[in-house]
C-alpha cells in the first residue's frame, strides 16, 4: 500500500507501519534553525558581492536572535532590507523576521514581513510566506485571510514541505467557523501531499508536545456502523500507559485519528497523559482485528524515542520571561529546558559555563569610512569562567535552574567565588550549554545567551522621572503622538452622539499636538514611523471635522515625502470613503482610482470593490432625483472587473454576491445566476460567503423550477453550515420546496 506523507521540516515527524492496516504517529517538533540551515546550504553554492555581504548580515542576525540578542537581531535583519533593496537576500530576512514576531506572537506585525517576502522569486522563500502569512491570520482568527494565503501555497506550491500543513490549518479555520463537514475534507488532505518511501528511519519525538496518531483500516466502516470503539494504546518504555479512543476523519469512515498529550513528570498511569523522562520511548499499539489475509488480532506497532531540543536563557526571578539586561546590584536568574537529562526519578542536575567579555577598540579603517550598515563589534573572553550547576525544579520536569551574583572589580581575581561572576565595567555576560541531543540535530549544540550589564544609574537616559517634561525630542513627540490619538478617539465618540462643538474642541487640540510633532520633524531626525502616524493622525482628525479638502492636501505631503510609503492608500480610502458618505460620488470614484493606480498598495481589490458600489449608489440616487428607470448595468461591469481582477481577495465574494443579487432580482436571468455559482464554488473553496451563495442557488432554482436542485442546496446549507444566520430562511425555504416536491 502507498501512502503518503509529508516530509515536514517545520513540525511533523511520522512513523509508518505497512499493512492492511496503516499506522501512522505523529507529534509536533522544533525546527531546525534557519542559521544551521543556511550554514548547510552554503556548502553547495557561492554568493559574491552584495548578496555575500547580505548574507552574512543575515546570518548574524539570525544568530543574535537565537542568542537572545533581540535588539540587535532584529536591527541586523532590518539593515539587509534597508541596505540591499537589490538583493533577494532582503525577503531571506523578512522570512526570519517574521518568524521572529510570529514566535513572539506578534502576528500583526510578522504578517507585514511575510507579505513582503512573497515578492521574491525564490519560490521557496514565497511558499514559506504564504504559509506564515496563512498562519498569521489563522491566530488573528481572520480566517478568510487565512484561506487565501494557505490556498496558495496548496495549489501553486504542492511541492513544497508547507502543503500538507496548509491543509492542516485550512482545516483549522473551518474548525474554529465551526464548518465542520469542509473541516473533516481539509484535514483528510493532510499527508496528501509528497509521496515517501515505503521504509521509514526510526523516528524521534520532541517530550513534552501532543502526540499525533492516524489509522487506517478498511475494517473501520464497519466499525462504524456497528458503534464499536476503536483505542490506541501507548506504552513508555519508563511504564506509563495510556489508552486512547481514535474518531472517524473524512467521510470514507476507513481513516481515525486521534491524540494524546505527553509532559515531563512522574508516572500516572491511566491519567489520559504520557509522562516521560530523559531518553524514553513510546509504543504506540493498534490491534487489527482482521487483516487482508484473514488473520485476527494483529498488533501494529509504531515506536518513538522521545529527544528533547534544549533552550537556555537569563530570566526573571519567577523563571519566566527571558532577559537580555542584568544589573549589578540584583541576583542572576537562569534556567534551561532540556528533558534528556532528565535521567533519575530524583531532581538531576546539570552545568553551565559563565564568562564575561570586553569590547576590542577598533581602529579606523580607511576601505570602509563612510560606509556603516550595522556596527560589528568584536569582543575578547575574559579569564573568569564560571561554571554554575542548576537543578531540577522537580521530579521528571527537565526544567533546570540556578542564580549567581555579579560582581563588580577593577581587575579579574584569580580565583572565582561560588556562585559569583567577576566583571569590569563595559563588559558582556556570556552563558553556554551544550545540548548533546536533540530533534533538530544528530551532533551536539552549542546554545549561548548574551546579556548586557547594567550599574546603577547607568543607561537611564534622559528623561526625569519628577518632571512631567519629556526633553528628548524622540520620546515627546511620541509623547504627543499618542495625546493626538487619544483626542482624535474622543473627537470621534462626540461627533456620533451629535455633540460637534465638543468633538470639533477635542480634534482642534489634536491638530495642535500634530504640528508640534511636525515642528519637530523640522529640526530633528525623528523615525519615519513617527512622522509617517503623525501624517495619519492629522488626516484622521480633519476627516472628523469634515475638512476632506485639507485632508486630501495632508495625503499630498505625504505622498511627496514618502511616496513608498503604505498608509498612502488608506489615508486615500478614508477621504474617498467620507466623499462617498456624502454623495459627493465623482469625487470618490475619482479617489478609488487613485488607490488603483499606486505602485504600492493592497487595497486595490477594495477600492474596485467600492468603485462598483459607488457607481450602484449614484445610479439609485439619479433614480430618486430625476425619477429616471434604474440602470445598475455600468456597476455589475464593475462588481465582475473586481472579481476577475481580484480572485483571492474576500472582495471578490461580495463583488459575485452582487452580480447574483442583480441577476436574481432585476434581470431575472436565472441560469446565468447558476453559471456564476458553480465557478464559484470551484474557484472560492473555503470563502466565507458560500452560504449566502448556497441561499441564492436555492432562490434561482426554485424560481425556475428546479426543486430537487433547490432542496440539495438548502440541505446543503443546513448541514454544513449549521451556525449560519441564514439557517432560519434555509428552513423556511425547505418547507416550501418539500410542498412543490409533494
């Protein structure tokens, strides 16, 4: 039997078992790091010139974040972006960067990057960033985002180790929509995607993560029928065990599926939890009831030897947050994860080796004057190692800890108290462990921890915590960035409740807190983000009281200082929208197309879309002024134009919506109605409006007499999607149609 499975680098490792019945166990493991990875790819090629020089800032910012070095991390990955516009090494760091945010569950921010990375040509690097994008979305739950960046990936990337994932979170997306039949295709997808060898390496597993577990065996349709239930047994090899159902997935009824959570952690037996120590394994155990050949009873056996990927860091004093600044005059927290030395029943223990370093001065070099992407500094060890032994927290957690003081000197001692790190002043902490084993490498790791120290009083900065006066430029006018929008909120709420002069006082005090940022900007090199919010600020506030002229004009400036720059196009769609709002409808579909014809923007599906609702709105007010018949002919062009052009964008279902509305209502043209739905239930498989186009599927067979296609659509409707605010006008519809039908 062939089966398929996905060579996941990212998250899955799978172990499979050939027979009439397959056995497959899953669990979700660590990535290997994209610096490692890199450093093996540079093997089989070379770079020269910029993307050399591209490639080794990226390399050293990947590095710094590994190292917990977030500042400076970040900072390198955004100088190859800056400094190397040319180069595709530039969409390399956005990918990292993210990664980076997405792990710090910014998703906000790490979708920006991924979307940038989509416009490299390396179609490895754009199948990772639709796949991030996708996952981005998934956990800001804006599914429908989600659906088009995974969609993407499945069908102009099939190849790629992102595939069968993007089935997965499809099919999370449809799980969280609470579509359930759409959810149980999308996951029976997984695994569909790269075919692997009948003989698979033994497998690790990653202690501490869900363990996965898929079967499939012919006999389960009638398993199912008969109600029988169907278990997995897992057995460590340290004497848990636990059993666990496995449910139906997909509609077939021959493929189950189910899970079982494994931690670090003392023996429980029939808890409904695999606890694990160091260097454990799992056997997972399936009973075929009756194979091909007619045997009864055969075990499956899939086994997993559990690996753990250390992780290390300073911390705070509840071991919880990472640092990258200490201070002198407070204790040193640090812990490390790691689960394979998790080797007695009793709390173990292991080492870490602490050092300090000193920066070497440089010397000027005459090649590079002028030239400074990222200062490179190069420091020195010092002689004052200090190797500090943390224990476990517990019984089996594999979570290791342990504190230290600093201790400021003149001159490193000869001999290191216990527990105490000597250091001069200006020097770095530096913290290494080598993890010996892990999932993401056969080979030991070296893992390091960086951290700045601070002594009293220094790095403080300028601004007097007894003085409610901000001094330094930078932190007032973002002091009165933040005033303005505050104003602007308040502006905003009296204007709804018809308090205008109250709202026209609070958006005039918003302004004036927007030109002193712009006065600012005059004589300062503020952040182009600052400058950039404060252009968006003041356009905001005008648009509250009305003055769409000056805030046209505010868009202007904008578009002379920073014509790259991307709240171009919203500031565009808000003054467009407010001339919408007042009939002013030339003005705004002159002002949609402006957003058209920009070089940079991701509204361009939107303001097609709102160009043909313009268009339709001053066609029905043409009818209420002049009297003249309704022609909506010029606005369907438009609604189609936006669907052709935009066929990944939510836009583009409302834009088809439309069309069929029109169709239904005006035209009567019933089949072309038809027409337009099955290619859109071809072209939009996990739209968010397919169930109002299932209502008007139902509404245009049942007009033109066509029940038994009605009633499919309407059980349709009603089955799939049961959480529907159409569902009560599907049931209403059903009763009809079973009437006709009688």
């Amino acid at each position: 039997m062939k089966i398929r499975q996905m060579k996941q680098r990212n998250r899955i490792v799978g172990a499979t078992l050939l027979s009439m019945a397959t056995f497959v166990a899953v669990m979700i493991v660590q990535a290997p790091s994209a610096h490692a990875a890199r450093k093996a790819k540079a093997t089989n090629g070379k770079v020269s010139g910029v993307d050399y020089d591209a490639s080794r800032l990226l390399d050293s910012g990947i590095e710094l974040l590994e190292q917990k070095n977030v500042d400076r991390g970040i900072k390198a990955l955004e100088s190859v972006i800056q400094n190397y516009p040319a180069s595709q090494i530039r969409f390399k760091a956005s990918i990292a960067l993210g990664k980076h945010y997405l792990g710090a569950n910014e998703y906000d921010v790490a979708v920006k990057q991924f979307l940038a990375a989509q416009k490299s040509t390396d179609k490895e690097v754009i199948a990772s960033a639709l796949y991030h994008a996708g996952i981005c979305y998934y956990q800001l739950s804006d599914f429908t985002k989600a659906f088009g960046q995974l969609r993407q990936v499945i069908t102009a990337y099939p190849w790629s180790v992102y595939a069968n994932q993007a089935y997965y979170y499809i099919g999370r997306c449809h799980f969280e929509k609470r579509q359930w039949a759409r959810a149980v295709r999308a996951l029976e997808m997984v695994g569909t995607s790269v075919e692997v060898p009948d003989k698979v390496d033994a497998v690790l597993a990653e202690g501490g993560r869900r363990l996965f577990v898929k079967v499939t065996d012919p006999d389960f349709v009638v398993a199912a029928q008969l109600g029988t239930v169907v278990s997995v047994q897992a057995k460590t090899a340290s004497g848990d065990e636990e059993t666990f159902d496995i449910r139906p997935l997909g509609t077939q009824g021959d493929i189950y599926i189910g899970s079982v959570p494994s931690i670090g952690g003392e023996m429980k037996k029939g808890d409904g939890v695999l606890q694990l120590s160091g260097g454990d394994t799992i056997a997972m155990t399936y009973t075929d009831k009756n194979t091909k050949s007619g045997t009864l009873n055969v075990k499956r056996l899939c086994d997993l030897t559990v690996k753990s990927t250390a992780s290390m860091g300073f911390v705070d004093g509840a071991y919880d947050r990472y640092k990258s600044v200490l201070f002198i005059d407070q204790e040193v927290f640090v812990k490390v994860t790691d689960m394979d030395l998790d080797v007695s029943p009793e709390p173990d223990t292991l080492e870490v080796k602490v050092i300090t370093e000193y920066k070497i001065e440089k010397t000027p070099d005459s090649e590079n004057l002028g030239v400074v992407l990222i200062e490179q500094d190069t420091y020195s060890t010092r002689k004052n190692e200090l190797i500090l032994r943390l224990t476990e927290t517990g019984n089996r957690t594999g979570l290791f800890t342990g504190k230290f003081k600093l201790d400021l000197v003149d001159e490193i001692p000869a001999i290191q108290k216990e527990a105490v790190l000597s250091l001069v002043r200006g020097d770095r902490v530096v913290m290494t462990y080598v993890d010996q084993e892990s999932v993401v490498s056969p080979d030991p790791r070296t893992l390091t921890s960086l951290a700045k120290v601070f002594i009293g009083g220094e790095g403080t900065g300028t601004v007097g915590t007894g003085s409610p006066e901000v001094e330094d430029p930078t932190l007032q006018s973002k002091k009165n960035l933040i005033e303005a929008r505050i104003l602007l909120e308040l502006a905003s709420i009296f204007k709804k409740v018809g308090l205008v002069d109250k709202a026209t006082g609070y958006s005039t005090e918003g302004l004036a807190k927007v030109e002193k940022i712009l006065d600012i900007a005059e004589n300062f090199a503020l952040e182009r983000e600052t400058i950039e919010a404060a252009y968006n600020t003041k356009w905001d506030l005008l648009l509250a009281e009305g003055k769409m002229k000056e805030a046209v004009a505010v868009c202007s400036r904008l578009i002379t200082l920073y014509p790259d720059s991307v709240l171009v196009d919203r500031a565009l769609m808000s003054v467009a929208t407010s001339y919408a709002k007042s009939q002013q409808f030339e003005e705004a579909i002159g002002m949609f197309n402006a957003i058209q014809s920009l070089p940079k923007t991701d509204l361009r599906a939107e303001s097609a879309f709102r160009i043909a609702e313009t268009m339709e709105e001053q066609a029905k007010q043409l009818v209420f002024d002049k009297g003249t018949e309704l022609d909506l002919a010029a606005s369907m062009q438009a609604y189609k134009r936006c669907a052709e052009r935009y066929p990944e964008s939510l836009y583009a279902g409302n834009a088809i919506d439309k069309m069929c509305e029109y169709h239904i209502d005006v035209s009567k043209n019933y089949p072309r109605v038809l027409d337009i739905l099955e290619q859109a239930f071809v072209d939009y498989p996990d739209a968010e409006f397919l169930d109002k186009m299932l209502l008007r599927w139902v509404v245009a067979a049942y007009r033109m007499g066509r029940y038994e296609l009605a009633m499919e659509k309407c059980q349709q409707l009603l089955s799939e999607y049961p959480d529907s605010p159409l569902i009560p006008k599907a049931a209403a519809f059903r009763k009809s149609i079973e009437r006709k039908l009688k």
